[in-house]
C-alpha cells in the first residue's frame, strides 16, 4: 500500500495493512473499469465514496465544462481508447492491469476531418491527447487510498497486544490452578503416610479439634482459643480459593485474548470477503459465510459461580482451554457485500462496524467477569487467603503445661512424632507454594501491558486484572511465608517438649533421623519469609 495510507508501526496493523493493500489494488482496478466505461458514455466519474472531505461527488474529466474541442476529440476517440477497449472486457479485465493509451487512436471516420460543432469548426487529426492517463494513473489511485484510510477508521485494530504471551499467562495461571488442584483428600487427620504434592501435603493437616487445642496454644502463645481455631482452619480454605482465584485470573486473560483475537480475525476477515468480491467484478453477489467468530457469554469461560462476595471458595472454577473454538459462537447468518463497486466499499465499513460493536461487547463482559472477581475477593477475609498470622507468636509459650501429665498430673501428653508431621507438612507446604510463585515472572506477568483495548491502551479492567495478578502473588508468598513460620514454630516447640518431657526423650532426634523430616525443617526458603510473613496490603474496602 503506498505511504499515505497510515497505520501505526507495530504488531496487527502490519497485518492490516497487507491485506487493506490487496482490498486497494482491487479497489483501483474496479475503479478503474468504471470511469473508463463513464468516459465512453459521457458519465460524470465518481470521486469517493466514503470520503466527503472533497464537495464534490463527481469530476468531469477535464475538471470543468469542456471546450468543443475537447468533446469534439473525445467523440473521435472514445471508440478507439485502450482503456475503454480493455474495460469493455469485463470480469477478463480484472485479470490484467490497464494498457495505458497513447491517444494516438482516432475513429477512421473521424481522422483528418474538419467538422462544425457547437457552432466552431474543429479539426481533427490522425491523433488527439487520451484524457484518461492521468485519472488512471495518477487520480484513482489517489481516491483509493483516501477510501482505505476512511475503512480504516471503522477498525477495532487492537494493534500492539501479542497474543503469545497473553497465551504464557494463560498458561501460567493455568499451572498455578492445577499445582493447587486437590485430586483426593485426607482431610481432618494427621496421615502419617508420606505426602507428596502440595494438595496432599496440605490435606494431611489436621482441620479439627485435636488433642493438640490444648496443648498448642500453651507452648506457643496462640492467641486463638486452640490450634484447630486458629492456624490450621486456614490452610484448607486457603488452598481452594487460591484454586479458584487461578482459574478465575486465567479465564479473565483468556476471555481478553478472545476478544483481541476475535477482533483481529472478524477485521481480516470481512476485508478478504470483501477484496474478494472486487476481484470477481461486477457480476459477483455471493454471499459470504463462515469463520465469524462472536466470543461467547462470560459463563463459558468462568462456568457456573454461585454467590456473591466472598463466595469464591465455592464450586471450583471451570478452567477454559486457550482461546478454544468452544470459546466462540459461530454466526449464522450470511453476509452479501453486493456487486457494485462503491456498494462493497459501504457494506465492507459496515462489517468493519459490527465487528467494531462485538468486540466492545465482549470487552464490557470481560469488564463484569473482573469486577466480579474484585468483589468476590474483597469479600473474603485476609486469613482465608493468605493463613492465619503465627508471625507475632512467642514460640517459648507459659510453660504451664510443660510436661506430661504421669510427671506432674497437670500437663497434656503430646506425640512429637505427630507434632513434628504437621511441621514437615508446614515446611513442604510452603515449599510447594514458593516453586508455585516462579510461575509469576516467568509467565504471569507477561500480560502486562498486552491486555489492552483497541486503541492499545489498557483500560481499567485490564489494569485491576494486572493488579489482581500482583495481589494473588502476594497472597501465595504470603501463605508460603506463614508455613515456613508455622514449621519454625512447631518444630522448635515440639523439640522444647522433648526436652522437657523425660517420658518422650530422643524422640526429637529420632524424628529428625528421617531424611524427609530433617529436608522439610531444615530447608532454606528463597523468600525473606519472616518479612513476607505480614498480612497482604489490600484495596479500600476488602474485608480484614
């Protein structure tokens, strides 16, 4: 396409501006055929169809009222004009680029003639100047390209946004999800069989009343009323809202790239149909179906969410497959751009239009699906999202309960073998979140800056979908955090209690004999954990 027609310089629009470059070709050509058949019948030549920056909606060949001469030579050459002769081909003359005319061909009746007309006597010669050269070559090409720059205007062009790494993020968040998702649950007990992944890890937590309610809360100054009340009735409820918070923030980018996608290929679409109805000429009035795609409802991409705020540790969220055909409705009715020309030219702006309308629509369902997730989350308390906070206990307790209850009648009989299990899981656990956290710079975040509108700018629900992004980062290293704490604390006690406890002596040393105890307590956290321990900063408004 030539220089004038401007585009900005990166992503889409490139591929824009290829296929707006072969719509313009055709343009010409057609364009073309018509004023060469108005020259020959005396027409006025049209001079834009869309573009109404000139007054005028047609021009006379010689840009004002022609002399007697110059009709006189038109007469005696419009017969014989290659352009006219080339145009009368038809479709045949869509195949071949104009001749060009050296207005050297006068009708043989009309060579060296002298003739009154309009009142003067006119010679003409063996050759008489062809109007047409510079419309064709100078003129229509021009007009052409003012049509493509007004069709331009009717884009959704959603320029910068690489799909690519919106596709990373997908699939990271995705990652996320399924490295959280419980596939089965030994819920409510200590297992004293080796967990593996983390969901396993954290269903081997014990959730209820145990014999540690007594026992916890003296020997690490819990100010809870038992453990069951405090630290270990979050991991549970955590864990599945940071499941459904994943699917959730994954089906939000998913449903962004489906509406820049969607877009892209409705715009592409709709100017292919449309060169390809030029390039059939004027006998075309085919119909063009298939391949719009119209992104679905928000329920396709977030399933059935039940509740209002606070609500997000309800049924787990269905997780949509990227940018999958299931994603899209396909549209049914056909779409005919007409024969004519300048007839293409207006129902391709109207197809760009609706195009446009579609994919505000789906920007405005993206719109609620964030907000939705904003409320939803703002409505959930900070514990449920990030562990009960252990960071401010004294781990060293009153001691009052000190020691077993055959020493002084006084005490609780705890089992550090079970107590040193929930610190193992505790130290698994937030090793199991940390590696999870890598997921965010390696693919996360590669959204930023790609969930964008139309014009490239990321409007508000792309910024609180980013912001979302960040939060849940900080929730996950927050609760990683905690576990790490939560596994000093305990370990630490339980080794106390040991000591203290003359009927269960060793039993500490002979716990952290085992390789995968002394791996999980011993283990170095990346995270500056006891810092990244404190409660999550959240918006105005979100429940404590």
């Amino acid at each position: 396409m030539s220089d004038s027609l401007k585009f900005p310089e990166s992503g889409h629009a490139a591929v824009i501006e290829q296929h707006m470059g072969e719509f313009r070709k055709m343009l010409i050509r057609r364009w073309q055929i018509d004023t060469a058949v108005r020259y020959y019948n005396n027409q006025a030549v049209s001079t834009f169809i869309l573009n109404s920056a000139k007054p005028d909606c047609s021009l006379n060949i010689w840009r004002q009222k022609p002399t007697p001469t110059q009709e006189r030579q038109t007469l005696a050459h419009k017969s014989e004009c290659d352009y006219v002769q080339w145009a009368r081909k038809g479709k045949r003359a869509m195949a071949t680029a104009p001749p060009g005319c050296c207005g050297n061909k006068v009708a043989e009746a009309q060579r060296n003639t002298t003739r009154e007309f309009r009142g003067e006597w006119i010679t003409i010669g063996e050759s008489v100047p062809c109007p047409l050269n510079s419309v064709f070559n100078q003129e229509i090409p021009q007009w052409a390209t003012a049509e493509c720059n007004e069709l331009v205007k009717h884009m959704a062009v959603f320029d910068p946004q690489d799909l690519n790494e919106l596709e990373v993020a997908h699939k990271a968040l995705s990652d996320i999800r399924n490295g959280l998702a419980i596939v089965g649950a030994n819920e409510g007990r200590i297992d004293l069989t080796d967990a593996e992944d983390l969901p396993t890890v954290v269903s081997a937590l014990p959730t209820g009343s145990t014999h540690m309610d007594t026992w916890w809360p003296e020997w690490t100054g819990l100010a809870a009323d038992s453990a069951a009340e405090g630290f270990l009735s979050t991991p549970q409820p955590t864990l599945k809202n940071h499941q459904n918070i994943a699917g959730y923030l994954a089906n939000m980018v998913n449903m962004r790239t489906c509406n820049i996608g969607s877009a892209r290929s409705n715009t592409i679409k709709a100017i292919s149909d449309a060169t390809g109805v030029l390039g059939l000429g004027a006998e075309s009035k085919k119909e063009q179906v298939g391949h719009w795609k119209v992104v679905q409802g928000i329920g396709a991409f977030i399933g059935a969410v039940g509740g209002g705020p606070g609500a997000v540790a309800g049924g787990l969220i269905a997780l949509a497959g990227f940018v999958g055909e299931n994603l899209f409705a396909a549209e049914q009715t056909a779409f005919s751009f007409g024969s004519e020309f300048k007839e293409v030219v207006h129902r391709l702006a109207t197809r760009l239009d609706q195009a446009t309308r579609e994919a505000a629509t789906a920007e405005a369902a993206y719109k609620g699906g964030v907000e939705d997730l904003r409320s939803r989350l703002n409505g959930v308390s900070s514990r449920m999202l990030e562990l009960y906070d252990m960071s401010g206990n004294d781990k060293g307790g009153s001691g009052s309960k000190r020691y077993h209850s055959g020493d002084s009648g006084t005490g609780v009989t705890v089992v550090v073998e079970h107590v040193m299990k929930i610190a193992k899981y505790c130290g698994q656990a937030g090793k199991g979140y940390e590696e999870l956290l890598a997921h965010f710079g390696s693919g996360v975040f590669k959204a930023e800056g790609n969930l964008a509108g139309k014009d490239g700018n990321a409007i508000p629900a792309d910024k609180d979908l980013m912001a979302l992004c960040r939060e849940f980062q900080e929730y996950m290293a927050t609760t990683a955090s905690r576990y790490f704490v939560a596994r000093d604390q305990i370990a630490a006690a339980a080794k106390d209690y040991d000591d203290a406890d003359g009927l269960t002596k060793d039993d500490f040393e002979r716990v952290m004999a085992n390789m995968e105890t002394k791996t999980a307590v011993d283990y170095k956290p990346t995270l500056a954990y006891t810092a990244e321990a404190d409660d999550t900063v959240r918006p105005k408004g979100a429940k404590p």
